[in-house]
C-alpha cells in the first residue's frame, strides 16, 4: 500500500462529507472517495443541457443547525431572510387548497379552527424526532455502555421537558396510520389527503399503512414544518442559494479547508479486511490505499455485502443485512419549460384523496406503475420537477429500460388535468427511475433512504437490530450514511453521530 491515512470516508453524499468534515477539524488525515465525477451524493444540482438545471431533491430541508454552526458554514442570504413557499393540493374544480387556517376555512371551519394545534403538537414531535436522531442508540440487547447511558439519559430529559401529554401522543402516533391521524383532527377528505400525501412522500407505504404516522413525522421534521420560515441553507455568508446543490458543495469545501482530501473518479471496490479487522480499501482501477479507520457513507446493503462481503461477516448477520427493506418506488420528472407552464411557486400535489394515495400505493404492491400517481410538484424558472410515486424498482412486467416513457406520459399527463399549458410549454425532458437511481446515484433498489424509513428499522434497529450504533462486526469499519440512525433526509444527523463515537 502506498499511502495511509487515519479515516478513509466512502462517498461524497452530505453524510460522508459531514463526518469527513468534522474529523479533519480535529486534525486527522482523512481522505473522501466517490465514485461519481462529482460530489454530492444524491443532494445535488445537476444539468441536463442549456438552461436545463435541475436540483436532485425539492423538499429535503437541510443541515441540522449545530453541524451549519460547528462547521462554520454561514447562511444564505436568500433563505434567512425568505418565507417558505405555499403548500398546495391540487384540485379538479380549481379551488386549490394551500396549507393554512384561512384556505382551510374554505373547506371546513371546523378543521380550519384545529389547524394551529395540530401545527403545534407537529412540531413538538418533530422536535422529539429530532432529539432522538441526535442520541446515538444502545446496541441492544447487548449490554448498554456508559457512554450510551449518558446519550439516553439526555433524550430521556429532552422527552421529560417535551411534557407528559405531548411525549404520550407522540409516541401514540408512530405506530398509527397517517390516516387514523388525520381523521382525529380533521373531517375534510382535502385537508386529510394533503396532510397523507406528506407521510407517504419517499416511502413505499400507503396512508393507510401502519407507521405512516411516523414518517409524518420524519418528513415535517425534515422540511421544517409546513408552516415556518425555512431554515437557512448553508453556503457562504450572504450568498445567494442557486440549488440544493450548495449544501455539499460548502461541505466539500469544508473539509478542504480543514486539510481533509476528496477525490471523485475513485470507486471502493472492495474494503480491505484482514483477521476481521478493515485495513484499507482497494479501488476499481487496483489502487490500494490504507487507513486506520473506515466509514461508509454508502448504503449498507451495498457496504456490507458487496464492499465487504458475507465470506468475512457472521451468517446470522449476513442474513439480516439482506433482510433490509429497501424497495425503491420513486421517478422524478423534471420538465424544462418556456415558461408557460401555468404552475404556482411553491410545492403543489395531487392527493384529491385518502383513498386516491392508498390506490397509488396498491399498484407498487404488485410491481405495478401507479396508474393515476401521486405527484408531488415544484418550479424553479423555467423547470418543472415532477416527484412521482409509486414506480417500483421490481416490476412485475417489463424492465426500467423499457418503462421510462410511461412513467414520464403518465406524469404529465396528470399535471396536465390542471394545467391546461403545461404540454405546449416543454422544451426538454429528464426522467429519473429507480434503475437510474441505483446506476447513477449508487442507491441499492433505487431507495433513496439507503432502507425504507419503517418501524422495524427505526432507533435501535436501524440498520438492522444489534447494530445501531454505527458499528459492523468488522473492527475499525464503521456506517455513517442515511441507512444508519439518524439517517433519511438531509440533515447530516448520521454524519454528525459517528464522529462521536470514535471518540
Ligand atoms: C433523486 C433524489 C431525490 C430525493 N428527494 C428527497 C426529498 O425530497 N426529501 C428527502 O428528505 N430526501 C430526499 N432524498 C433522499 C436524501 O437526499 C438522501 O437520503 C440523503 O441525501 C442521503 O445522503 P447520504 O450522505 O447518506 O448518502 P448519499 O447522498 O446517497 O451518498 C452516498 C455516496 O456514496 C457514493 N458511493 C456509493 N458506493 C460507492 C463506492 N463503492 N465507492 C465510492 N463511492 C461510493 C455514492 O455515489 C454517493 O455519492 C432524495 C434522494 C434522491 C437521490
């Protein structure tokens, strides 16, 4: 081996790029390795031609503020001083309803006059969301170090002040449907739909599937809420924010600045173990290089079994590695337009109903395209992103090679039932499956979580049960991407966590 570093970190996703960050602060040698020309992971902006640029996710949120202050990393002008943009559902009839007392008025006074508590106990629990993504979870049921006794003891404080009533309700909603959640607030089927639409975002579930209540609530965390100012994105000190993409680029530039190395063009091809113990990695082009320490941004599945391999990992967990759930069920259409497409700034969806989401749903249970899909909708100028749900990585007829097109008619085709202009006004198309999701962005399946956000692979059994503390049973190796707790969005939270456990 020619070089040595103390960390090799495997990805340039905002997770790799935080740790690698931190860790080069601290004055270690640290070397990031991505297999894209760029990095970024999936939280870039990209370009698809002239004029044509597009920002891989629309409503991820961004850092979490401690990582944003830690890492010196400013804010942006744009969005510290913005108020976030309308949340509108889409309706046949035209009258749209945007997420707030007084639209809803319009469709029930009664839920109009329940929206700001539910606001509140929405952003209480998302707040205890957040405490426990902080808190690095005990490998149980092995013995609980000190070290994670004082991390529970601290969540167990923050979910002490959190107050009786609300930690109640909100462990009370995990487990439940976005449905049954909404229907205990509010009696609109328009309200309920826009509120389920934002559980199911990114999930392979249905609002009629248990847990559903849980990722409402990961996903208001994520954004910010629904309501409130946006938090401001990280970039320099009073620059302007031109794409989603400046979130990594500042982490990219971070780790520069505290001397740590990244180099693209660089695939791991296999981790280097020898007597149970990660020694280096050796890339797809030979190169060997050498470390102390290794972390994988990268999902685990493909950590685990195709970086390290089941011949140097114990059978039993082996078989929970490929037990993770991934199943992959979304496209992205992005559209560029003239301009003339007749879309409101903000995020739009169509979710008419409860019923019309849980039906999108159904069809990815049989390997099926969502024939009248659940789209969710934003516009920067003059391009139009299309999140699309639910097209799964499995299907059950045909291949992704074959399915793009329909994916992309069926898409504007339902845009199109409310925007009469939208088909006139495009110039250009780009469509993303989760075939291209796995090829392009490294993503197993096509999940874009690196693991579907579920129950049964939340806190302690996330990735997979007895290893949710960033730990493999192979010594020196450790995970910090969104597969691992703390994981899925873009707050950095996994990135963050790992740092402190190699204390
Ligand atoms: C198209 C898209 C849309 C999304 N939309 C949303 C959204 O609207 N809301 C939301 O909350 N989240 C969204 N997400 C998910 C969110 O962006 C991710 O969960 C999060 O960014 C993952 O960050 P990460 O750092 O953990 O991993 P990643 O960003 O996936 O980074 C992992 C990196 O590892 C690299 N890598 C993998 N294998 C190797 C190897 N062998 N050698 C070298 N490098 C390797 C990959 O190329 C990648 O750069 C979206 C993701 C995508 C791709």
């Amino acid at each position: 081996m020619t070089n040595h570093y103390n960390t090799i970190i495997i990805g340039t996703g905002h997770n790799g790029l935080v740790a690698a960050a931190y860790l080069a602060k601290q004055g270690k040698k640290v070397l990031v390795l991505e297999r894209r020309s760029i990095v970024g992971g999936s939280v870039v902006t990209e370009s698809f031609g002239e004029n044509f640029t597009v920002d891989s996710v629309q409503t991820g949120g961004t850092l979490r503020p401690d990582i944003i202050k830690d890492l010196g990393l400013g804010t942006s002008e744009k969005n510290a001083h913005s108020t976030r943009p309308p949340f509108i559902s889409l309706q046949p009839d035209g009258n749209h309803l945007i997420l707030n007392e007084e639209s809803i008025k319009r469709f029930s006074e009664k839920d109009a006059s329940r929206w700001s508590e539910f606001v509140r106990f929405m952003d209480k629990a998302a707040s205890i969301l957040d405490a426990a993504y902080a808190t690095i979870m005990p490998r149980l049921p092995k013995n609980m170090s000190l070290q994670d006794g004082y991390g529970l003891l601290e969540l167990g404080l923050e979910l002490r002040l959190a107050g009786r009533k609300d930690m109640l309700n909100f462990i009370r909603a995990l487990p439940m449907s976005a449905q049954e959640l909404v229907e205990e607030y509010f009696e609109s089927e328009v309200v309920r739909a826009a509120i389920a639409s934002v559980a199911i975002h990114n999930s392979t579930l249905g609002p009629m599937s248990a847990g559903t209540g849980y990722t409402l609530i990961h996903n208001w965390l994520n954004r910010g809420g629904l309501s409130l100012t946006p938090t401001p994105l990280p970039v320099g000190e009073g620059q302007r924010v031109r794409g989603i993409g400046e979130i990594t680029n500042a982490l990219a530039n971070a780790v520069k600045s505290f001397g740590g190395e990244i180099r693209t063009d660089a695939e791991v091809k296999n981790i280097k173990i020898e007597n149970q113990i990660a020694k280096g990695v050796v890339l797809a082009n030979g190169e060997e290089i050498s470390a102390d320490i290794i972390l994988s941004s990268a999902d685990p599945k493909h950590t685990l079994l195709k970086l390290v391999g089941a011949q140097d990992l114990p059978p039993e967990f082996v078989w929970h590695t490929q037990s993770i759930k991934m199943r992959g069920s979304i496209s992205k259409v992005h559209l560029q337009t003239n301009g003339n497409h007749g879309i409101p700034e903000g995020t739009s969806v169509v979710a008419p109903t409860v019923k019309y989401l849980e039906k999108a749903y159904d069809a990815s249970k049989y390997g099926e395209i969502s024939e009248k899909p659940y789209l969710e909708v934003t516009t920067s100028e003059n391009t139009v992103s299309i999140h699309f749900q639910f097209a799964p990585y499995e299907l059950k007829n045909g291949s992704w090679n074959m399915e793009n097109g329909k994916v992309e008619k069926l898409a504007i085709d339902t845009l199109a039932e409310y925007f009469p202009n939208l088909k006139s006004s495009i110039v250009n198309t780009k469509t993303i499956t989760p075939k291209d999701l796995e090829e392009t962005y490294g993503l197993t399946e096509g999940d874009i979580n690196h693991g579907q956000l579920m129950l049964d692979q939340f806190l302690f059994m996330r990735p997979i049960p007895g290893w949710s503390n960033h730990k493999t049973p192979i010594d020196n190796l450790y995970l910090c991407g969104s597969g691992v707790h703390g994981g899925g969005g873009v707050s950095g939270a996994s990135g963050r966590n790992v740092v402190k456990i190699l204390k």
